[in-house]
C-alpha cells in the first residue's frame, strides 16, 4: 500500500490515552481532491482526518495515526463520546453535488486496502467500522446513501446482520409484550440503542426519528425492495438486535 505523506494537516492533537477501536467513514463534499486537501489543512478551519483517498485511488496521509484528528466532531456510539480520540478518520473524494458524485472503483478498492490494513494492525472489531452519520445521526448524511457498504461486507471487513431465526424473534417480540412496549416507535429505539445509536434526539421527535431511521437505513439497509420497505425495515433492526444480543451472551 503507497501513502503520499506531501500534505499535512494542522488540525490535531493528543488522543487522551484512548485505545483506537473504531474507524470512521466520511464524504468530502467538495468538488475536488486538491480542495478538499487544501480545506482540511488550514489551520483556520480546525477540522482533518487521517486519510483521504482520491477518486483515482491515491491514498494521502494529512495526520499521523499517534495523532487525534478532527474529524467527527460531536459524536457518540454507545458510550463512547470521544470518537476523535478512539478512531482513525478517513476522508473520501465525493460529493452528490458535484462531478465527483460516484464512488469510483480506484477509490473503493484502495479503501479496502486501507480499512483492512488499520482493521489488523489495531485489531479493530468489525462492528466498529462506521460512518459519520451513524455516530452524528442528526448533523451528519456520510458517507451517504450511495456508498456500498455491501463491497464490504462481502469481504467481512463491516458488519451486516446474519440470517434471520424466526423462533428467537418471536421470543424478543414476546418480551416487548410482556414489558407493555407496544408501538414500533417504541421498539425501534430502544434496539437502536442497544445496537449504538444516540437515539436522545429521536425519542418523542417525530422530525429526529426520522432522520436517526435514514441514518439506519443508508447504512444497513440499503438495498432493500421498497415495497413494504417500512415493515421490512423494522423486522431487518430485529434481526440486527438479535444477533448483537447473541454475540453478547
């Protein structure tokens, strides 16, 4: 794997003895890779990531790994508050409003590289490779609706539910009933939140809900046949509650 090590960003500081556990995906939106470069090394903006990769595949190092970069900003996934300080972030060359709007295969292919090299070299759990709207649900849509999370997942790089056991979800659906936890909304929740979200914004907010379920479902559920998508959509959280809670037994 080749670095380019020519630009680097101002914009870091001391991890606060924190383990690297998570690494965190993101979009650029800006047109082009030398803005983007340019933007995350001034000073002034007080925002990088460790690594951003072209569209044709370049990799470039802007803060070394020792390093806490600014990259996620408010966050949280279960209890972890500081992702800056547990996680390497890496920057992406895209934006849906410009001519940079695909995710080239240059790009994906020098991200799995990348992601399987740090994912060895920190024995970082799969489930712990994230975007930035999973850990920012209601400030943040990267790395979007369009990245292919399913690449991958077929190289067991990211995390994906496993199929389904219909006789262990009746059991999760019949504890709902008995602790009167009757409505989806309800239930979606607090599976979210089992699973890692901040749901805080999205309890009793209609509007945040909303987007925290968008957040979901760019990430997990993309590829899902629209038709009847809602219900599918809550028997797929189901599933995924149901197999974290397997792994932590």
């Amino acid at each position: 794997m080749k670095l380019i090590h020519k630009f680097k960003s101002l914009n870091f500081d001391k991890r606060n003895n924190k383990k690297i556990s998570y690494i965190i995906l993101h979009y650029t939106a800006l047109p082009s890779i030398d803005e983007s470069i340019n933007f995350l090394c001034k000073a002034e903006n007080k925002v990088s990531c460790h690594y951003i990769i072209s569209q044709n595949g370049q990799i470039y190092n802007l803060v070394d790994e020792k390093n806490r970069a600014w990259h996620a900003g408010q966050s949280k996934w279960f209890a972890e508050r500081d992702l800056n300080s547990a996680s390497i972030g890496i920057e992406l060359d895209f934006s849906p409003n410009h001519n940079n709007n695909n995710f080239s295969k240059l790009l994906i292919n020098a991200l799995i590289v990348l992601t399987r090299y740090l994912k060895k070299k920190y024995n970082i759990d799969k489930k712990n490779i994230l975007g930035h709207s999973d850990i920012a649900p209601y400030r943040k849509i990267d790395p979007g609706k369009k990245f292919p999370w399913h690449k991958l997942n077929q190289l067991n790089l990211t995390y994906h539910p496993k199929a389904k056991n219909i006789l262990a979800l009746n059991k999760i659906r019949i504890w709902f009933k008995k602790n009167k936890i009757y409505t989806n909304e309800q239930k979606i929740l607090i599976m979210l939140n089992v699973i890692g979200y901040d749901i805080s914004k999205a309890i009793n907010n209609k509007y945040y809900y909303g987007i925290l379920l968008n957040s979901y479902r760019n990430h997990f559920f993309q590829r899902a046949n629209l038709k009847n998508s809602n219900l599918k959509l809550i028997n797929f959280i189901e599933l995924h509650f149901y197999n974290l809670l397997l792994t932590k037994v």
